[in-house]
C-alpha cells in the first residue's frame, strides 16, 4: 500500500503555544489530504479536507482559525494548532487519497497524540 | 445523507474460529465501501474495498467482505482467526466518486489464543 507519514508522533505542548503536524505521502502524490480527530474509543472526525493549491475546506463546528491547514504541494500537508488549550488534546490522524493510487482510498497516517498541558 | 452502524462495539472469538465483524451502511447512489483497521496508537490501515464488481471482496491478512446490496451490508470475515487480528476495525462509506468518507464507531475484535 501507500506510505503516508506523520510527523511528530507525539508532542507535548504548553497551553497557549502553536504546534504544527507534518503529514507527508511518501511514494504517491496527494492531491487530496484529511485530517481527523480521534477520542478516546471513538471513531475519526473528519476536520477538514484539503485538495494541493486549494484552502482547506472545514467540516462544520471546526474552528478553521484555531486549525489551520496547509496543502503546499502534492506531497506535503500540515495541521497548526494555534493557541493550544488542554481541551485541544487528542490524537490527530491524517490520510491522503491520489491519482495514481485510487482517488477513492485513503492511505492514514500513523498518527500525532498531542497533549496540551 | 449517508451513514454507516457497526452494531457490535466488540466481537471476542477464538483463535482457528472464523469471525465476523458486522456493517450497515446507507448512502444515496451506489455505494464505496471499505474496511480499516487500527492498531494501539497506530494510524488505520487500509484492508480492502468494494467499488464495484464481484460480490465477494478480498483484501489484506486474509481478509474478505460481502457486499449485500438487499441488506445495505458490508460484513468483515476471516475463515480463521489470529490472536494478531485483535485490533479496532472502522467500517468506512462513500458516496458516488469517493468523496467524503464516513466511519463507523468502531469495533473491537479480540481473539483469544
């Protein structure tokens, strides 16, 4: 399958900090990438979906100034999480769908568990 | 609106025993079906999908669904289970083209040795 890589694993931030989550597709280029939320023993929330060049486009009751997402090029994607609050810690999944490997199924990451003190 | 239920929050079964992981799905048009699977503190991992065609999907570790379309079912099955299957399996729909995946909550498989 796709390689999909994240980068932090894991981050421990100060409330009130930025912290910023690389999500990388690493042998297919993405024109798609997803970000997603997920609790404790709960499904994915989709966050937002971001097509390469194109702004974000944010699923309802997601603040889009609080969780900026960035689609630079076809192969890398990022999440900001701007000024932090300890509610904001969860573990942030991202997937990315391409052309050449199906637009139809999205290749996840391995995951970014943020905690926010 | 499309939607998709895994009724079961856990399924426990025995190692050699077949098993299955139930999902019903509704989603307006023909639908895109798939099934992830999550290890501890691991991101999904994609194990098959039903797009069109044949019935009877196979995918990854042995894995296979049945697409029913009478039932708007789409159920995990494995002839045999492993003690390595036991993990967190998402149920996924989509509409026409793929877009906007939707998961279910989730279920837990364990298989004990």
């Amino acid at each position: 399958g796709a390689v999909v890589s994240q980068h932090p694993s894991r981050v421990i931030c100060k409330s009130g900090t930025s912290v910023k989550i690389e999500c990388r597709s690493l042998d297919f280029q993405a024109t798609t990438m997803f970000w997603y939320r997920q609790f404790p023993k709960k499904s994915l929330m989709l966050m937002a979906t971001s097509n390469e060049g194109s702004k974000a486009t944010y699923e309802q009751g997601v603040e889009k100034d609080k969780f900026l997402i960035n689609h630079a090029s076809l192969t890398l994607s990022t999440l900001t999480v701007t000024s932090a609050h300890p509610e904001d810690s969860s573990f942030y999944i991202c997937s990315a769908s391409g052309r050449d490997r199906g637009t139809d199924t999205q290749y996840f990451g391995p995951g970014t568990r943020l905690t926010v003190l | 609106a499309q939607s998709v239920a895994q009724p079961e929050d856990q399924v426990n079964v025995a190692e050699g025993n077949p098993l299955t992981v139930k999902c019903t799905y509704s989603v307006s048009g023909n639908p895109y079906l798939f099934w992830y699977v999550q290890y501890p503190n691991r991101g999904l991992q994609f194990l098959l999908k039903y797009i069109t065609g044949d019935n009877l999907v196979k995918g990854s570790y042995g894995f296979e669904a049945e697409f029913n379309k009478s039932q708007t079912s789409f159920h995990l099955k494995k002839p045999s289970a492993l003690v390595s299957d036991s993990a967190l399996y998402f149920c996924a729909v989509a509409g026409t083209g793929g877009f906007k995946t939707i998961f279910g909550a989730g279920t837990r498989l364990f298989v004990k040795a």
